[in-house]
C-alpha cells in the first residue's frame, strides 16, 4: 500500500513545510504495545533538525491513531501516529524497537495506490461542538 501524508499536527517544525508526503508500506510489524504498526519507506526523504543536527530520514514507523481503526486499502483521512526510524537496523527487526525510532507526530493518511486521491477535509465539526457553533447535525 502507498500512503499520502496531507497534513500533520506535533511536528517539528520542518515537517508542516514538507507536507504532504508519500510512504509506501513495505510490512507489518508488531511493538510491545499493538501488533499492527507498519514500516514505511518514504518516496523522496524527509529532514528532520534534531538538535541543531540535519538528518536524513527514509523510513518512519505508523500506526493508525485511533482503536478501532487500521490502515487498509481504501483508506480515507485517518488519523495516523508517525514516528521517524532513527536507526536502519529497525528495517531488519521483526518487532519495533522503539530505541530506533523517534515519535514525532500526528498525521491523516489516504491510501492512494489503488489510484484514489485525498479528499479535501470539510464538515469535520460535528456534534455538540458544532451546534455551539451553528454548524454540523442538528
């Protein structure tokens, strides 16, 4: 699956500049906490400043944010977990190890392999909320 990063929220501040951005997922990949993280190879590299340090990053680590949901083919605007793989030896491991990687952000994901597109995000404050401001269900 090809993922398009359109947005991310908690980034470093370079991120926001660099988005979007495109990931294929190469597999699944079980952590100590969930068993369905993936490992992402990027389609053209992201820079990260850590510490006053420009590094190169290639793969990141994602997880859908919410229980209940997975990244699947299809998949529209889903809130995802990302974090960087600060240390290639990550790409052979059959678990996360989270010693090689860094959590960075938030980000919304639409699988676009199958030739689908992101869809623009509209109409996203529904509930009581909305209703406090005139807008969304009734």
């Amino acid at each position: 699956m090809k993922l398009s990063i359109s947005s991310v929220d908690y980034a470093p501040e370079e991120l926001y500049e660099q988005t979007p951005f495109f990931v294929k997922l190469v597999r699944q990949i079980p952590g100590d906490d969930r068993p369905d993280y993936w490992l992402g190879e990027l389609e053209k590299p992201l820079y990260w400043n850590n510490e006053n340090k420009s590094t190169e990053i290639t793969y990141l680590i994602i997880a859908a944010r919410w229980v209940g949901t997975q990244l699947k083919p299809n998949v529209e605007n889903i809130p995802i977990g990302i974090a960087y793989v600060t240390n290639n030896a990550q790409v052979q491991e059959e678990k996360v190890d989270f010693s090689k990687c860094s959590y960075v952000a938030i980000g919304i994901a639409t699988e676009i392999e199958g030739g689908n597109e992101p869809k623009s995000l509209t109409k996203i404050i529904y509930g009581n909320i909305g209703k406090i401001f005139g807008i969304g269900g009734k």
